[in-house]
C-alpha cells in the first residue's frame, strides 16, 4: 500500500494504521527488534538490523560525525518519524554518557503506545536508568516537553511532518521516513524542504536513503551533499550540510 500524502490517509486507514493490531514486532538479522505493519507492508528499521542500522545511520555517521569537529555541549535535534524511539534511545544514550545536553523532537503523527513500546526490548542497548525514565515519560511527552534526565528532553511532536511547526532551529535532522516506495509523498520537494526550514546553518541532514531526487532537492536548497557507505543491506547513505 502507498500512504498518499501527508494528510491522504482516510479516516478508516487511518484508524486502521493506528491499530495496534496491525503492528507485529518481529526479529531483524542482529536479533534487534523492528517492526512491521502489516497495513502498509513496511518495516519500521532495516531487516538486515534495526539496531546495527539506526546506530550506523543516525549515531555513527549522524550525531558522532557531527561532533566531530566541534565541541558542543548542547544539541538539538529533529526526528522525522519517532516511531519506536530507537534512534531517540541511542542518541540519549551516547549524551548521557558524554555530557552533552540534548534537546530532542520527534515528529510522529501515529505515536505508539507505551505498552508496545515496552516490548521492542530497546532496554537492552541503552542504560536502564534512561529506559526506566523514557518510558516514564514516554506518553507524556506528546506535545509537552518532558525531562528525562537532567541531560535529555524529548517532546513528540504529535502532526504530519507538513504540519510541523516550531521557533526552535536544531543542529541535526533525523530523516528516518518509510521508503519512498511506500509513502513517496515523504520524499518530495516540499516535504524535505519544509523539514530543512528547521535546520540551523552549519546543521546536518542525514537518512538511511540516497535517490538522485533527494540529492537535487538538497542541492537546489543549498546544502553540501556526501555519499557515505550504508549500513548492512545498503550500499550507500545520504548525508547533507546546510550551508
Ligand atoms: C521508518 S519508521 C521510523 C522508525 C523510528 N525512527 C524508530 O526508531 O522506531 C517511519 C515513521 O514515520 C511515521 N510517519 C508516517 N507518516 C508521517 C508523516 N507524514 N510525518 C512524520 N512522520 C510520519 C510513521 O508513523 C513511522 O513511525
């Protein structure tokens, strides 16, 4: 099934995408957990390794390559696509652990319960304070900006990507939309042009995917593009510079 446009989804699709029902938690090919919704016929993570593919993605190439070069110790950062919260444990995980203060915002317009969340078994790749504490917080944090720790706030931004609006500028964006096969509408022009509008100067864009489509819209925004090898499965990743 294609998911047409930010707000295409009818109301019964809509329902039935909400339904916890059509969500089955299965095991990818590092033992991680991802999921699959049998509504859409998507995964939510790569098969190949939910947990090897968000921490080469958003962590490794993402967050660490963005620290690279500078000493921050405050960070702010946009997911397209909370989903499970996989990307958002790690990323808290690693501040945690180094000191930096992060800021998170995750735009999901279908945010999961957290009883289903609790069984995805991310507890076992982040510490358990921080696990007890995101889901603590977890269903609160829709539309509120909740402290996890003294290090981490996380607020899910609950509304389509297009509806999106925020003062805030972030230092990094997470694109982690479903495949354009499956909900094109999330790769076009104005979709990833309305998520950059957020992105501080100097700031980075980064995704699992690389199209020649994706790569002209950034070019045409402005932003430096690197291809940079993917994660298990994937040859190669986009990464972006707004300059
Ligand atoms: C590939 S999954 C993200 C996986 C997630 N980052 C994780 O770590 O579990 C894509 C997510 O995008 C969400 N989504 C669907 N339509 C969207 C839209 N128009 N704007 C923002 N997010 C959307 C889906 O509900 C789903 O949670």
């Amino acid at each position: 099934m294609v998911i047409n446009g930010q707000n295409g989804l009818s109301e019964v699709q809509q329902d039935e995408y909400f339904q916890v029902n059509a969500l089955q938690l299965v095991e990818t090919a590092d033992g991680s957990t991802t999921i699959f919704n049998t509504i859409i016929g998507e995964h939510y993570h790569s098969r190949h390794g939910a947990l090897q593919e968000s921490r080469h993605v958003f962590l490794n190439e993402g967050l660490l390559h963005f620290l690279n070069d500078q000493d921050k110790s405050d960070l702010a950062i946009l997911e397209v696509g909370l989903g499970a919260g996989l990307n958002f444990l790690l990323s808290a995980d690693f501040c945690l652990t180094h000191g930096i203060n992060l800021n998170y915002v995750g735009i999901e317009p279908f945010p999961l319960p957290s009883s289903f969340v609790c069984q995805t078994g991310y507890v076992h790749y982040i510490s358990d304070e921080l696990w007890y504490s995101f889901i603590e917080k977890y269903e609160l944090s829709v539309n509120n900006v909740m402290s996890i720790n003294k290090f981490c706030q996380l607020q899910i931004a609950h509304c389509y990507l297009l509806a999106f609006q925020s003062e805030q500028r972030f230092d990094i964006i997470y694109f982690d939309a479903f495949s354009a096969i499956h909900q094109p509408d999330m790769w076009s022009f104005e979709s990833i042009e309305h998520a950059c509008r957020f992105l501080k100067p100097g700031g980075l864009f980064v995704t699992y995917a690389i199209t020649g489509h994706l790569k002209r819209s950034l070019k045409k925004m402005g932003f430096s593009i690197e291809k940079v090898p993917g994660p298990p499965g994937k040859r190669e990743m986009l990464r972006a510079t707004k300059n």
